[in-house]
C-alpha cells in the first residue's frame, strides 16, 4: 500500500501491554498477545509520530467483579460503566506494562485511560463511553498535521476497534495492520473487522505491505 509523505503519517500502539497476554493469564488474556511487538515496531518506521495507549486502572474501581458480580455483569446508573471485568493493568503491576519489545521511551504522545473508578473507556481517544472528554490524542495528531494513522493493539475487537473508529470519526485517514493485533474470539474479530471496513478503514496484513 502507497503511503503519503512519512511527515503525515502517525504509528498507534493501542493498549499493547501485558494484561492483555498469556503474560497475565489472570488478567485478559489475549491469544499471541505478546507476539506483536516486531510488528508494532515495524510500522512505526514509516510515521513521523508514534501514540501509544495504556489501560491504567486502579483496585478501587467500580466496574471490577467479584464472587457476587461475574464478569460480564451488566453495570446500571453509571454513564461510562457497561460490564463489570476481571482486575487487569493495574497501574504498578506487570499487566500495566507494555509487552516485551516496546520501548516506553519511544512514544512521542502517550494516553492512559481509565484511571477514575468510575469509567472504563475502550477507545483511546476519549476518556468516556460517549465520545466527549478527549484524551488528548486527536487534538495531538491534528496540531502536528497528521493525515493518515497506521493502527495495531490488543484487543482487535475491542480497544482497537473503537480507536479506530474514533479516528475515522474525526477525519483521519486509518489503516490497520492485521499482523499488530490480535484478537478475543473469531466471531467478535470478523464483526469488528466488518465493521471497521464499512467505516472505510483500510488494511494490510503486515506491515512489509506498507510502502513508503
């Protein structure tokens, strides 16, 4: 795939940690979670800007289940709560931080989410389920004249869809890169996948397809 001018193009590490691995097998883990790092590393080289988002929770979250809330559990009264989940990236532990292969020092912007007890954003963009309290990143690409932004994460169902479709909704022009994620379970992959195409999101399925 023809790139534009690398000074347009940002690189996007969304929620690459290992929380969401086999390294954290208590936490979410993700099937190959921790096999995406040369990857990630690998699209970056062909952006002028490199994002990265971490989940960044605390043990005082209201959303955590627990012997009497399963996982899953549907959440009411609070606007930016859906589902309860497992304690994971826990801000000071191992699942906080980012997989084997990333370097915390090479980002030039980086987005922690869902550090207030009371909400748990999927999307790297926003801080709420709505889409109205920035995290800080659109306005970071947009000041900096970013055009095109080259995705890849954990989970591709999840955080990742919704970041990319943050991006899309703002303007950007957004390719994912199969070969940086990975995903919960076939289903829920193939949706999001739909889902992402029918909002013009492009792909490639490495990044050795991307081409400068």
């Amino acid at each position: 795939m023809k790139l534009p001018d690398k000074k347009y193009i940002a690189s996007f590490d969304i929620d690459a940690q290992n929380t969401f691995t086999p390294v954290c097998p208590n936490e979410l883990p993700v099937a190959e979670g921790d096999q995406i790092a040369d990857e990630l590393n690998a699209q970056a080289q062909f952006a002028s800007l490199r994002l990265g988002s971490r989940d960044a929770h605390t043990m005082d979250a209201l959303w955590l289940s627990d012997e009497e809330h399963a996982p899953l559990t549907p959440i009411e009264g609070h606007p930016d709560l859906d589902v309860r989940w497992p304690a994971h990236a826990i801000i000071g532990t191992k699942g906080f931080d980012f997989i084997a292969g990333l370097d915390p020092k090479a980002y030039d912007f980086q987005i922690y989410k869902g550090i207030e007890p009371d909400k748990h954003p999927y999307g790297a963009c926003y801080h709420d389920l709505k889409n109205t309290l920035s995290t800080g990143a659109i306005e970071f690409l947009r000041c900096h004249g970013i055009t095109t932004v080259i995705c890849g994460g954990l989970a591709t169902d999840y955080c990742v869809k919704n970041t990319v479709l943050q991006l899309k909704a703002a303007g950007f022009d957004v390719i994912l890169n199969k070969a940086a994620c990975r995903g919960i379970a076939p289903d829920t992959i193939a949706a999001a996948m739909e889902e992402m195409a029918a909002a013009g999101v492009k792909f490639v399925e490495c990044a050795a397809e991307l081409e400068a």
